[in-house]
C-alpha cells in the first residue's frame, strides 16, 4: 500500500502455495492490518514499516 503522486495502490505481488496433503498449515504472519496502514499520512514506507515489502511466512508441517 503505497502513496505517491498523490495516488494510492494497494496490491499483493507474494503469495505462498502447498499442498494440503503433504504440507499442514500451522499459522501465518501475515501484513499489517489496514487501518493501521490507513492512519499513516505516506502509506508504506513510513516511520514505522520503513519499507514498501512487507514480510509474510508460514508456520508449516511436514504431514506423512
């Protein structure tokens, strides 16, 4: 979620894909909410996520 030129983007570019048979989702860490976003006046990067990339990850297992 980015402002610039006084025009706002919010997209996904990163995803993660599995297989439910070989692999069990235990939990993810996910981006940051959007209001938390929406409260900032620059959007991303600002003071408190200095950059426009976010980290996501999964908490995973392996299933036999």
């Amino acid at each position: 979620w980015k402002s610039r030129s006084g025009r706002q983007t919010k997209h996904f570019i990163d995803y993660m894909f599995y297989s439910h048979e070989s692999l069990g989702l235990r939990g993810v860490l996910g981006p940051p909410a959007s209001d938390e976003i929406e409260e900032s006046e620059f959007k991303l990067p600002d003071l408190r996520y200095p950059s426009d990339h976010i980290s996501i990850a999964a908490d995973m297992t392996i299933l036999h």
